[in-house]
C-alpha cells in the first residue's frame, strides 16, 4: 500500500504537546475554578523581554549622562584656559565734567 507522508505539522504539535507536558500536565487546577492566569508563570515567560528592555533603557540613560558629563568637563577646561590668558589693563581716563551752569 501507499504510505502517507508526514504532515509538516506534526513536528510542531509535538513540540506543543511537549510544552504542554512540561508545564501543565502535572499540575492541580482544582483551585482555580475562574480559570486566572498563572501569575509566577507569567512573571517567568516575560522577564527575561522586560530586562532587556530596562537594559538598553538604562545603557542609553547612562550614554546620554557621560556624553553631558564630557561636555561640562570641556566646558570648564575651555573656561581655564581661557582665565589663563592675561588680560591687558584698560586705562580709565578722567573725563572733564563740565559745569552746564557756568556761564550765568
């Protein structure tokens, strides 16, 4: 006879099949009558997505401080060099008042 050849989703069921095995065949629901989630198992699927996602916060917060921080440190470098500088003394010059109500 003709044999049938495997579908291409089998794999994928199996794989399904061997989640659900690993998660859920071994454990008692009788408590959860509403059906709630799983709050551990949530917690377990989506941490290691949100601690990547606080990392590259966190990575791009803190290349954003060090790229102020070296501008401030420019910043005041600039500043002393330009104290550093000797500045030449201007001479005050003694201006002549003149008496408006002299002539009278």
């Amino acid at each position: 006879m003709n044999e049938l050849q495997s579908s291409k989703f089998v794999p994928a069921i199996n794989n399904q099949m061997r989640i659900y095995k690993d998660l859920f065949f071994g454990r008692d629901e009788s408590y959860n009558n509403e059906q709630h989630y799983d709050t551990l198992l949530v917690m377990e699927h989506f941490r290691p997505e949100v601690e990547n996602e606080l990392r590259n916060d966190v990575d791009n917060i803190l290349r954003n401080e060090l790229i102020y921080l070296k501008l401030a440190i420019d910043n005041i470098k600039d500043k002393q060099v330009k104290k550093s500088k000797k500045k030449k003394k201007k001479k005050k010059r003694n201006k002549k008042v003149k008496d408006i109500v002299a002539n009278r």
